[in-house]
C-alpha cells in the first residue's frame, strides 16, 4: 500500500527556522520530523510518495530511493497550495486505497491503524480554537459532511488532522480557492465525501503539527511525558 507525505509547503510561519531546513526536516529530540511520520506507518505501507518544493534536494538526500526498508519516490509540488501539491501525486497512484500524511504533522501509530482498518477515513480531534484548524461538519451516521477551514466561529469543536485513507476518484475534482485565495486539499475533499462515505476516527492522542517555532518545545514536551 502506498502513502502520500506532502511536504512542499514553505513553513513561513517557522522562519527564519525554515530559510536553510525544510520544516519537516526540522529535529524534534535530535530527530527530523520526518521520523516521527515513519514511525507511525505500518508494515503494509510499502511505497511512500513524498511531495517536494521549498528546500526539496535537502529532503531527496535525506531520505534517498529507499528509506527504512520502503520505495521512496519524489514529485514535485506546486506554490498554488495543498490542493495542487496533492494533486501532482496522480500519476504515480494507482487504482487503490492510499494513506495521506502531512510533513510536519506527528501521527500516531494507533490512529493510522484505526483509519486504515476504516476503508475512507480521516482522523479528527477536538479543538478549542477553530480560526487555527480545518472544522468539521459531521453527518448523523458519524460521517465527514465537510470541513469549513479555519473559521473565525464554528458550533462543533471536531477538528480534521492531517492523516486521512483516500481512493483515486479523489483526482477526478479540481480544487477551488478560499477567501484568500488559497488551494487547500479539503477544497479537494469537500468534493469527495459528498460522493464517498468516510468516516472520522478520533484520535488517541492527537499531538498536532508544526507551526511555529514554539510548537517544537510543546511537541518536545509532550513526547517526554507520553
């Protein structure tokens, strides 16, 4: 089975960390961020797909063709936004099932067993603060009804990480922008769970990404305590 890390964005909320380093590169206890994503793939994830733009050579030469026993591969991601770095992935996916990870994100093992054993699924967690996170609106059944990015109110506290189980039809929408003119991948999504059952799979213990510098020390801090 085939995963897709996208980490092409530029991370300029952790600058001036990101002017020389790729955010998921970026050392957690002495380790890239990187890591911490391969730790959490199971066995059956055999081919990872990994999306490159900002500083992309430093992610290539660190992980190279093979990486802890798994095919690496590289495509090349776009400046328009998530949307359009997710979707330079096409060509190389199948007609499957695949894992979708973000770079600077810290999944945890268990939550990508749970969402693999689902079929269709996205991880969600409850937030306090909606204006930092993709909100998401839930359907009676429990399914994803859609994901209103970072709202400045929102009713629901379920908020959507970034670890999800996608099929092919996925690439069959095109992305359309926010307010800010922004390609985000649940533009993508939205599309899809109004044709696709995906469930949302609570996380067990959702530690989140990497956004600013101080997320390092909260990320260092709750790695000791677990």
């Amino acid at each position: 089975m085939k995963a897709i890390i996208l980490a092409a964005g530029e991370g300029q909320r952790m600058r001036p960390l990101t002017l020389t380093v790729p955010k998921s590169l970026l050392k957690i206890k002495g380790r890239p961020v990187l890591d911490y994503v391969f730790d959490a793939l199971p066995p059956e994830i055999d081919e990872v797909i990994v999306v490159v733009r900002h500083l992309g050579e430093q992610i290539k030469n660190y992980l190279g063709e093979n990486y802890r026993g798994r095919k690496i591969a590289f495509v090349e991601g776009s400046d328009k936004g998530t949307a359009y770095s997710f979707l330079a992935t096409k060509p190389v996916i199948g007609k499957e099932e695949f894992l979708v990870l973000y770079g600077d994100e810290f999944p945890n093992p268990e939550d990508v067993c749970n969402c693999l054993a689902a079929g269709l699924s996205v991880i969600t967690f409850e937030s306090n603060n909606p204006k930092l996170h993709g909100m998401a609106s839930l359907r009676p059944d429990g399914t994803l009804e859609a994901v209103v990015e970072k709202p400045e109110i929102f009713e629901s506290r379920t908020a959507v990480g970034g670890l999800m189980v996608l099929n092919d039809a996925i690439f069959k929408y095109q992305p359309y922008p926010n307010q800010k003119r922004e390609y985000y991948l649940t533009s993508l999504l939205n599309q899809f769970v109004k044709e696709h059952r995906v469930v949302c799979i609570p996380s067990k213990n959702f530690i989140g990404d990497i956004t600013a510098p101080q997320d390092l020390d909260r990320v260092e801090n709750l790695i000791d305590r677990n």
